[in-house]
C-alpha cells in the first residue's frame, strides 16, 4: 500500500511541469464609476475628485483610464459643478464644490455616446469621541486591538462607512455600521492587526453614508472579506451600484456615486 501512495506521489509531482493556458471569456469593457465626494470637517469641501477607468481582461496588470467623459454634479438648488479631466487620466475635479447636509446631488457623465445618472444625499457624521486599544487580542493573544468609540445621534436613523488606513497592509480595512440596535448610544468601530508596533500612525476615517451604500458595501464586503465564502453564503455576483446607463440599460457601469460629512482621526499606536 505505501509503494502505491509513493507512485501515485511521484505522478502527481511529475505531471504537473507542463504550461497551462487558461482561455477566459472577456466581455466589451465596462465604464467603474468612482465618484467619493467628502466633505472632511472643518474643510471647506469645495475641491472634490472622480475617478473613471473601464474594465479590463482578468490578467491585464494595467487599468485603462476613462478618458474624454463630460462630468458633472447639480444639486437641488440648481448649482452644478463641472468636473474637468486631468490630462488624460480619467481624473476628474472640481475646485467650486458646495457641499450642504441633507441636499441632494445628481451626477452626470457622458461617455462614448452614453449617458450614466446617479443621485445621493449627503448624510452627516459624528467624530469618533476616544480610542481603547488591546494589545493581546485575537485567538491567539497576539494581535493588537483597536475600538474607535463614537456616539451615535439620537431619533435618527445613521449609517457609517469606516476606513482604517496604515502603513503594514496595501489596502485599507472597511467596515460598515448601523445604528438598528444602538441608536443614541456609545457604540464603536473595531480594527485588528497583528503587526501593528507602538508608533505607527493609524488614520481612522469615518462617512455617513446613505442605506443604499450601506447595504451596497455590506455586499461586497461579505464577498471580498475573509469572513465570506462559506458553505452557506450566496455565490459572488456583480454587485451594481446606484449609477444607471440612461442611454443602454444593458451596458450597466460599475462603482458607486457617494455624498459624505467626513470625520478624521489620526491615532499612534501605544
């Protein structure tokens, strides 16, 4: 019996040497919609940037800007801010953006003959009030623990989008919260990192945002998360955002156009 598993080993090492070239199937390049307009306490708010790129083969090391696109934003009292491209780099900004709490704001892009709408609200935030960090977090004990406690609004009906950005991973932690069970409470946004040292600076950054991207970034964090995948969980889709194609339905972009109050808290680690 252990001659047979050593043959068996030998073949499965031995037969895998040769090049396999995967033939994926590809589809027209889509038109992703980054369309993040922040306004950060205490800043005027009136520089704002979005950001057009299209789809690309799976194994493509390169993403294609969406150049030569009309953009722009209007809101409720009519106000509309121009978006003008850098270049050629499928950046777009504005340097005249008025943002207000609660006003309405429609966004317009017209690329390659089409037309894409989308409209969002934007949503205030509250700051985050202290930090507690654990340095003996985690299964294991070795992880270091950070809760950003923030108090959450009374009578109101919140949601928040959370950023965690340090130097150790490439992309930042998200998270996202509502306030179904703890409205006008002290509640907080919890962040893990084995790595973390006392020194390094941890940028927290936290949005109010609107139930639509709520439900929106839930999804797709439950996909690309590490908690995702299970046994049980629906299969991965495209999940589409709030941005329509008006001109061909079919022709659906990707991304999300958002409006937030924006709150920044800079901590260094104990």
């Amino acid at each position: 019996m252990k001659q047979i598993l050593y043959i068996l080993l030998i073949f499965f090492c031995f037969s895998c040497e040769d090049q396999i070239d995967v033939d994926l199937e590809t589809e027209n390049p889509r038109l992703v919609i980054d369309a993040s307009i922040n306004w950060f306490k205490n800043t005027s708010g009136n520089e704002q940037t979005i950001k057009l790129t299209l789809t690309a083969p799976f194994f493509n090391t390169e993403i294609p800007p969406a150049s030569g696109a009309e953009v722009s934003i209007t809101d409720s009292n009519n106000n509309t801010f121009q978006f003008n491209e850098e270049g050629t780099t499928g950046i777009y900004s504005t340097n005249n953006f008025i943002p207000e709490i609660n006003q309405e704001y429609n966004l317009t892009i017209i690329y390659n003959g089409e037309t894409y709408i989308a409209s969002e609200i934007l949503k205030s935030v509250t700051e985050v009030d202290f930090i507690e960090q654990n340095n003996d977090g985690g299964f294991t004990g070795d992880e270091t623990e950070i809760k950003a406690f923030y108090t959450d609004p009374e009578n109101e009906e919140n949601y928040y989008f959370f950023e965690f950005i340090s130097d150790i991973p490439e992309i930042p932690d998200l998270e996202v919260y509502n306030d179904e069970f703890t409205n006008g409470n002290q509640i907080f946004a919890f962040y893990t990192e084995e790595d973390l040292e006392s020194g390094d600076i941890l940028t927290i950054r936290n949005y109010g945002v609107s139930e639509r991207f709520y439900e929106f970034m839930f999804i797709l964090l439950q996909q690309g998360g590490e908690e995702g995948g299970g046994p049980f969980e629906t299969q991965p889709a495209t999940v589409r955002g709030n941005c329509i194609n008006q001109t061909n339905p079919d022709n659906y972009p990707l991304g999300y156009f958002r409006v937030s109050e924006a709150s920044e808290f800079i901590y260094e680690v104990e």
